[in-house]
C-alpha cells in the first residue's frame, strides 16, 4: 500500500495550493462560501495530477531504471506493476472529475474545461513536448497558472493579469533551476535525464533562471504598488512584503549556482529553512497587512 502511495507523489501536492492564490489575494481566504470550493477545486487537482505521475511512470519505467534518483519509483523499482499502475491512473483521473460537482460553482463547466485541458495537456507533454527544450518549462509553468486560474472560477472571482504573470515567472523560475540538476546529472554520467536537456547548458540556465528571476521580483514590486491593487486592497504598504521575495529567490539562486541544490523544488520547500523563514515572513506580512 506504501508503494502505491508513493505513487501518486503526494508530496508533490503542495503544488496544487496555486488554485487559493485568488480568494488569498482577495481577501477571501477565511470566507467559508470561498474557501471550501476551493478546496474541493484543490482536491480534484490532486487527483488528475497524480494520475498524470502514474502516466509518467509507466510510459518512462525504461528510462527511469537508468537514472540514479528515479530508479527507486515505484513502478520502476518494480514494487508497484504496469497493471496497478494503470489502476491508480484511472481510480485519479475519474476521482478528480467526480469531485468537481461538490464545488457547487456557477463556472463548473469551466472546471471540467480546466481539469480535462490540463490533464490533456500533460499527456501530450509525457509523449512529446517535455523533449523540446523551453516548450518543457513553459508548459509547467502554463499548468500552475491553470491551477490558480481553476480557483478563480470555482468562487467566480476574476484572475488579475498580475496574478497571471507572476504565476507564470516564479514557476518557470522554478522549472529552470530544476533543469540545472538534470544537466550537472547529464555532465557527471553521460546519461539524459530527459530528451530536452541536450537543448540546455550550464551558462545557458544560469543567465535564463536569474533573467526570469529578476523580471518576476520587478513584476511583484510593479503589482504592489500598481493603483487598482492599492485601491482593492486598501493600504499602499503591500510592497513591503517585496523583500521577503527578493530574498527567496536570491536564496534559490545560492542553492542552484552555489551549492548545487537545485533538484525538486518542493523538496527544497521541504527542507530549506531559509526558504522557509522567507515563505512563511511573506505570508505573515501579507497577512497582517491586508486582513488585519
């Protein structure tokens, strides 16, 4: 039961809290009419992401056997078979859509539009387009801003074209500084993690994740001190959260460049207690400055 647990990555699920970016940024996250289609919204995520990890697995058990980190998968491993991986897939897939109804939303045809465009989506992505370099993180970066897109319509609150492009940027920045742990793997053994990193280099990362990092922290600073975000929040002091930003992002920068940390960036959540302090000092500020 472990194994197949470990299956659906369930760490992997703290990407899915993107769908409550809205009612947070909105000043809706302790409405209960708000939180808990979202919620549901978040669960349903949950689901159609981990069937798409099953996916994943079975499609690249070869390729994973080769690899020092992923050869320890389930279905890799061998502790989980082609048969119940399968299963796991469509137990997920049919989960995730059966739950979208309990939101009780006016745009639920909007949700199933979302969950089945980004479930198909990234089956396209495992086939394909994950061998094409840049295609590759853009399209991570495309589902993140789905998800908080999907949270949006769940309690009908309009995405900002902020909310959006920041979405955008922190994921990429993220999905570029994982490729920087695929190509230091690809140098020391001489194996491809994956098709696409033949289309990246060392230098290449490097320059494009602090490009994309610095356009992001010029972004949140735009959006803090944009009128309409000062008007709908009620206080022009929201751009003093932009330090704790700069700071994480420098952090990740140290930990990639640096010490060459830059593997999974949930795990780096996990473990990172800079990045920690940082999340958490941005959220409490947040917090305080808006709800308080």
């Amino acid at each position: 039961m472990l194994n197949y647990v470990k299956l659906l990555r369930p760490l992997q699920w703290l990407k899915n809290t993107f769908v409550f970016a809205p009612i947070f940024f909105s000043n809706n996250l302790l409405k209960p009419d708000y939180f808990w289609p979202t919620l549901i919204v978040f669960i349903s995520f949950c689901f159609i992401s981990s069937s798409i990890y099953c996916f994943n697995d079975l499609k690249d058990v070869e390729a994973d056997r080769m690899h020092p980190k992923k050869c320890h998968r389930p279905i890799a491993s061998g502790k989980v078979s082609a048969k119940g991986g399968y299963a796991m897939m469509a137990i997920c897939l049919i989960g995730a859509f059966a739950l979208l109804p309990l939101a009780k939303s006016i745009n639920t045809p909007y949700l199933y539009i979302i969950i089945g465009g980004y479930w198909l989506m990234n089956i396209a992505y495992c086939f394909r387009l994950k061998q094409i370099a840049i295609l590759d993180v853009s399209i991570i970066a495309i589902g993140f801003v789905m998800r908080v897109l999907a949270g949006g319509f769940a309690v009908d609150i309009w995405v900002s074209h902020w909310l959006v492009m920041m979405t955008f940027l922190v994921t990429l920045f993220l999905a570029l500084s994982k490729r920087n742990d695929d190509y230091r793997i690809y140098e020391q053994t001489g194996l491809k993690p994956r098709v696409s990193i033949t289309g990246y280099n060392k230098t290449f990362i490097n320059e494009a994740t602090a490009i994309v990092g610095a356009v992001t922290l010029v972004c949140y600073i735009m959006y803090t001190m944009s009128p309409e975000v000062i008007e709908r929040m009620g206080t022009r002091y929201v751009y003093l959260t932009s330090g704790w930003v700069l700071a994480g992002l420098l952090r990740y920068l140290q930990n990639m460049i640096v010490f060459g940390l830059s593997g999974s960036p949930t795990k780096s959540l996990v473990k990172d207690h800079f990045i920690q302090f940082c999340i958490l000092g941005w959220l409490a500020s947040f917090f305080t400055i808006i709800y308080l």
